[in-house]
DNA sequence: GCCGTTTTCGGCCCGACTGTTTTCAGTCG
C-alpha cells in the first residue's frame, strides 16, 4: 500500500528540519516546508497523482523537483536525500527540534560541542549542568530544557477542540467583566474551529494593560505564568491548556484578530496583497507609512485589499482567496440551519438514557425530525439489536412517537458492516426500517484494500442510507481506516448514500478535508451527533464546525431539509437505488474505469 | 526550492519575548 499524504508530507517536514540544522539557505528549507503544508492538506491520494503526468507540479509550491522527490517517496517510502541526510542527523535529533524553546539552531549547537543527539543524552546533560557552559545558553535555559522534556514525556500535545471550549469561553467571560474592558475575543485556531487547538490566543482592548495582566496571570485557573510583558502574557492553566493574552489597542483589534486568527499562511498571503499595493500589514494596522488605512475591524482590511470578509474557518490559504476574489465564498452551513440528528443511541443499547428521553431532548433543540439507531447484534456487548428485536423495536418506536408529538421519529438502526462487507442484519428486517446507518467497528486494522471492497460492498446494498462515521479514526487514539476515500466517495455518490459527519469531539470523522472531498465528488452529506445521552446532543456543533472547514453551506447538507423534503428525496433515492440494486460484475467494472477517467482538481 | 500581465534572476512576512547580551540571536506564532 502506498504512504498516505501525511506520511510524504513528514518526510519532507523532518527534511526541512535537517536543512535547518545543516545550515541550508532559509528560503529552501521554507519550500519543503511549505510543501510538507500542502500536501498535508491535500485530499487526492499523492499515490495516483504520482502516476498522472504534470498533476504533481500543478500544485502549489510543487515545482519539477519536489515533484520528482515525491514520486521517490510515494513509490519506495522515502527519498535518497532524505536517507543520505539522515546518517548526519539522525531521527532522535530532529525531533529534539519539537521541544518547546530549543530550534534547529540550538540543537545544532548541542550536537555540535557535546555530541546530544537524543532526549537521553539531552536530559543527562541538562541535569550534569553542562548546558550552561555554551554560548547563548544559561541556568535559565538549562532549567527551560529539562521542563520541556518533562512536558513532551507527558503531555498528549493538542487539546480537543470541545475539551477547550467550556475552559476558553468561561475564562474570556472573566476578562470581560474586568473594569473598562471593551472586547475580549478567542482568536487562533479555536477561531477557525480546528478539531484540535495547540493552545488558546486572548485578545483584549480597553481596560488598562497592568490590570488587564494582573488579572490574567492571577486567574485562579493558572498554576504557571510563563511569561509577562506590556502587549503579552503567557499562563498554563490547570488544564494544561497554554494560553496568551495580548492587550492591544482598540484601533488595532481588526488588524489584531485577523493575525491572530491566522491561519499563518491566510496571513502571508494578506501581507503580500498589502505589498503589492505598497502597503504593509501588521498585527497594528493596514499602513501606508505612517499612515494607518484600516484595522479597527477585519471587515475594514478585507475591504481595503479588495475581498470580502472571509469566515475564519476558511482561512487556511487553501483556496479562499479565489473564492473570495470571484465573489463565490460559500455562506456556510450553521448550527440553526440544521432540522434533524439522525444517528441517537439509547439505553436499549449502549445509551445512558432512554428512547423518550433522547426524543424529548432532540424535540428540546427545535428539530423536526430525528433517527433512533441503536447497535445492530455483532456488538453484542451493547445489547446489540436481531431481527427480533428489531421488531419489537417498531413498537417501542410507534409508542414514542405518541408519547411526544411535535418531532418525527425515524426507526433507524446502525448496522455493523461485517468483515466481508455483508450488513448485520437480514434484509426483511432492514426493510422494517427508515434509515439505515451502516458502520465499522471491528477489524479497523484490515489492510488497505480489503477495507475498501468491505465498504464498497457494504454500500451497494438497497436499503443503505448513510454510512456513520467513515474512517474510524480516533482522535489520538486510533489512526483510522486506511481506505480508498476517492472510490468510496464517488460509490456513495452513485448509490445515493449519504457520509456523515460524527460530531463526537474525538471523531469528527468524516473530518473537514475528507468531507470537502466527499462533496466534490457529488457525495451527500450528513451531520450527526453519535449522542449516547441527552447531553451529548450538543455535540453538533462540532461537526458543524467541520462542515464550515470544509467549505460546506445549508444546501449541502442532508438533514437542513425540512422533513417534507428529506422524505421526498430518500424515497427517490430508494426507489433508484432499488432499481439497480446488485449491479452485475461488468457493470460495476465500466464504472469504475469511468471513475479513474480525468478528475477535477481540488481546490487544495 | 519555487515563482514570474514588468522579472528565468532575485526575490521570498513580520514583530514580541526571553535570555543572553550591552546591541542581539534564537524561538515562536
């Protein structure tokens, strides 16, 4: 099986890493690094662009020989400069280079005069007191290192995203009631909704900037300030979560939020927008000299560089600047715009509470419809439903159904696809049900293609509405299937299921660049909390979150539909995909040469 | 190493904080 994207994308990151330390000219080393981003974010396999002349070098960043590096790692896992670089410095080392306060230059001086190559030798020297010898280190610093390497030893690195958000929003709400003070936002990547965020960025106008600092280095969450200065301060909460407070002037605090937000990358391209007009762009200000253009609001240096306010979300310098500049920016899909959950669990299974519950809680939110789907029988832990039980399950359904009117319930079931891509579950008993989930939860460890035929097959089923879940991945737990997304996409598209988007903070999954992918290639989409309590139907805003990533409006997300609508278009669905129900082999196979036929571009 | 409705050469974003310095390098975002 080839490397994912991820995996080229690290080799060419841990390259730019050894350029560094090599002393190699900055602007080279920011080309690996810039391409490292790209590919990352990518999300056509690199594997089949590879084979596709000229497609790599259409990328961004991707010029002849990176292109040709690629396919050196695509085909046999690594490139030759990596190798050969890496018996000069090895892997422990540049990994030294993650560790909070030390970079490529230190480390290089490190290596250099006391031989460190690892954290072993690293921690050992730093307790001998051998580091403040060197030039440029201290007591200070050999203090610093051995903390750093007592937080990489424990820390799980970035927080989830719903794990900050009760933390951010209820420290923001103490800055806000400090006297004077006049806006207090939560900028960086919490902004733009990144599943998971490395740490929190406060920015705070008005009040006065001594108070502002006392009271947020005396915050009763902080058990560490990490540093304090007139425009910033640094604390680590009880948490463990880092957060920064910048105190800025209120004629700044567009220009401020716009860079804090970032991305990095939207910011670069902002700054040389900027320059091109012989202008410059920093976190003070749009300036023409001395002369300030905008930067009360985000709005006014938008407009001053000519675009339109773009939603953080977007700015990941993935393709939002053309949106932006055709007037085509997606109005994104919102939380009120969606009428429907329709993947509940109850206490029939694995739930905590039960079917009347879970439907009084999604009346509760304003829908207008949901789906109970309980376990199907191969999870038999869960209390997993049988034909049965699935019958019995009609009853309890129609009982709910009076007992809380004013929501429409759908008979729903996830149904485990088996290792062989067969359902769970016979098919007179799906033919009981509204909507049918269909899900992995065993043999995730499956190689590459056997998965993909499991899902494929799993999907050619008539009765199939959605598939929960996609890629089983985990949020640092567990990496996912390794699936041929592009072949199941375009599958989901033909037969008219739907890909959901599992608002579990730690799945998210599909996740904003396999959902935008799903979308291109004509999938529809579904948001859907997994909620297995009351509580957990506030989840959707997380998948939300990953659907505004993606780039994705109302329209284009199946349960926004008012219920008339949503019934009208599943029963057309059924109805075509019943027709065509088990394609026989020829068929399937001039489809899928069809589908290997010339693609469209990502927009990443 | 990439890129180019001025350019195939000469550019490539910018400021704050820390710890070490006594004017600045390294790191970070």
């Amino acid at each position: 099986m080839a490397l994912s994207n991820a995996e080229v994308a690290r080799v060419f990151s841990r390259y730019a890493t050894m350029l560094e330390l090599d002393g190699a000219n900055v602007f080279r080393v920011r080309a690996y690094r810039e391409a490292a981003r790209v590919l990352g974010e990518l999300a056509e396999p690199l594997a089949g662009l590879a084979k596709e002349e000229g497609a790599l070098e259409e990328l961004p960043g991707i010029g002849k020989d990176l292109a040709q590096k690629i396919r050196d790692i695509v085909s046999s896992g690594t490139m030759p400069a990596f190798e050969e670089m890496k018996k000069k410095y090895p892997l422990a080392l540049v990994e030294l280079t993650e560790l909070q306060g030390l970079g490529p230059k230190r480390v290089k001086l490190l290596f250099e005069t006391l031989g460190i190559a690892d954290r072993g030798a690293l921690e050992a020297a730093a307790r001998a007191g051998r580091l403040r010898e060197l030039p440029g280190f201290g007591e200070k610093m050999e203090a610093k290192v051995l903390k750093s390497l007592a937080i990489a030893s424990q820390v799980t690195g970035r927080m989830l995203l719903a794990g900050a958000w009760p933390v951010a929003h209820a420290l923001a709400a103490r800055m806000k009631k400090l006297p004077s003070v006049e806006e207090v936002e939560i900028a960086g990547s919490f902004r733009r909704r990144r599943e998971t965020i490395g740490d929190l960025d406060l920015l705070v106008t008005g009040g006065s900037t001594a108070a502002v600092m006392d009271a947020f280095t005396h915050d009763d969450q902080v058990i560490e300030v990490l540093g304090r200065g007139d425009t910033k301060s640094s604390v680590r909460l009880a948490s463990g979560l880092q957060v920064d407070l910048r105190h800025v002037p209120r004629e700044s605090f567009g220009a401020a939020l716009l860079y804090f937000t970032g991305s990095k990358e939207h910011n670069i391209e902002l700054r040389k927008l900027a320059i091109e007009k012989g202008w410059s762009l920093n976190e003070y200000g749009l300036t023409k000299g001395e002369k300030m253009i905008a930067g009360r609001t985000e709005e006014e240096v938008y407009r001053a560089l000519d675009l339109p306010w773009i939603p953080p979300e977007l700015r990941e310098s993935s393709g939002e600047f053309e949106l932006a500049r055709a007037g085509r920016l997606p109005r994104l899909i919102e939380e009120s715009d969606l009428k429907a959950d329709l993947h509940m669990h109850t206490d029939r299974t694995d739930g905590k509470d039960t079917l009347e519950a879970m439907v009084r809680g999604a009346k509760a939110r304003g829908y207008a419809y949901c789906a109970i789907t309980d376990h199907s029988k191969s999870l038999a832990m869960t209390g997993g439903f049988d034909g049965a039980r699935v019958r019995e399950s009609v009853r309890e359904i129609e009982a709910v159904r009076r007992a809380v009117p004013g929501i429409a319930v759908l008979h729903g079931l996830e149904v485990d696809i088996l290792g062989d891509g067969a359902l769970d579950l016979d098919d007179e008993s799906l033919a009981l049900l509204d909507w049918v989930l269909i899900a992995i939860h065993s043999r995730l460890d499956q190689p590459g293609a056997e998965a993909t035929a499991r899902v494929l097959r799993a999907l050619d089923h008539p009765r199939v509405s959605a598939m929960a879940h996609p890629a089983g991945r985990l949020i640092g737990a567990r990496k996912g299937m390794d699936l041929d997304f592009e072949r199941i996409f375009r599958r989901a598209a033909e037969r008219g299921v739907a890909m959901e988007i599992n608002a579990q903070p730690d799945r998210t999954d599909l996740n904003d660049v396999h959902a935008r992918h799903a979308h291109e290639l004509g999938a529809s989409i579904v948001i859907d909390t997994d909620a297995h309590a009351v509580s957990q139907l506030e989840f959707m805003r997380y998948g939300v979150f990953a659907a505004r990533r993606a780039g994705l409006t109302r329209e284009d997300v199946l349960n926004t539909r008012a219920l008339e609508d949503f019934q009208r278009e599943q029963g057309a669905r059924a109805t075509r995909r019943t027709a065509k129900a088990k394609p026989a082999k020829p068929a399937a196979k001039s489809a899928a040469k069809a589908n290997s036929a010339r693609r469209g571009r990502s927009a990443r």
